[in-house]
C-alpha cells in the first residue's frame, strides 16, 4: 500500500518561503514522477510541476515559474517542493502525487496560507 506523507504547510507572510516535502513509502519499485497540485478555494485545481526519476522536472505552471523549484531524493523516496516569494493567491491545499507503474496515489494534502 503505498502512502505518502506531506509536510511542510502552515502559514507565511507574503514574500515570504516554505519547503513541502512528499515521502512516499509501501513501494518497492522505483517511483516514476512525482509532482505537486494545488487546490485553491473556488478555483480549479492545478497541476504545478512534476520531476521524473531522472531528476528532470515537467514545465511549471505559469503562475508559479520563477519562483517554486521541485526536487527529489531517490534514496529517500521524497519529493521537494521550494517555494519562494509567496503570494496571497498562493494559498491552497498542495497535494503531491506520484506515478508508479501507471497507477497514481495521492497525499493528503498539506494546507498554505499566505497572509498579512
């Protein structure tokens, strides 16, 4: 049963970074992509980016490119999600997800608020 755990969420001043971190567990095969999704209120959900295991990340979503950078340890199983320069639109629910052998699980989602 694969399981992914996120942190890293909580609540930021404009301008301000945070750092998810998705680790994943009950796989033993190696993770295809992981990538982070965000949930905003009253807006449709976006896919951000996702890295593949070659380290090779997916074009960011415009709204956030510049300033998020994903990463991850293979070792580790982790998925990294940097985020600098936060903005009030920003605040969402960020999920991660990852891609193992054409089936796809998801986090439980990690809540990020921007605000003064």
């Amino acid at each position: 049963q694969v399981q992914l755990a996120e942190s890293g969420g909580g609540l930021v001043q404009p301008g301000g970074s945070l750092r998810l971190s998705c680790a994943a567990s009950g796989t033993s095969g190696s993770i295809d992509l992981m990538g982070w999704f965000r949930q905003a209120p009253q807006a449709p959900g976006k896919n951000l980016v996702a890295i593949m295991t070659t380290g090779e990340a997916t074009n960011y979503a415009d709204s956030v490119k510049g300033r998020f950078t994903i990463s991850r340890d293979n070792a580790k199983n982790t998925a990294y999600l940097q985020m600098n320069t936060l903005k009030p639109e920003d605040t969402a629910v960020y999920y991660c997800y990852v891609l193992i052998g054409g089936d796809v699980y998801w986090g439980q989602g990690t809540q990020v608020t921007i605000s003064s």
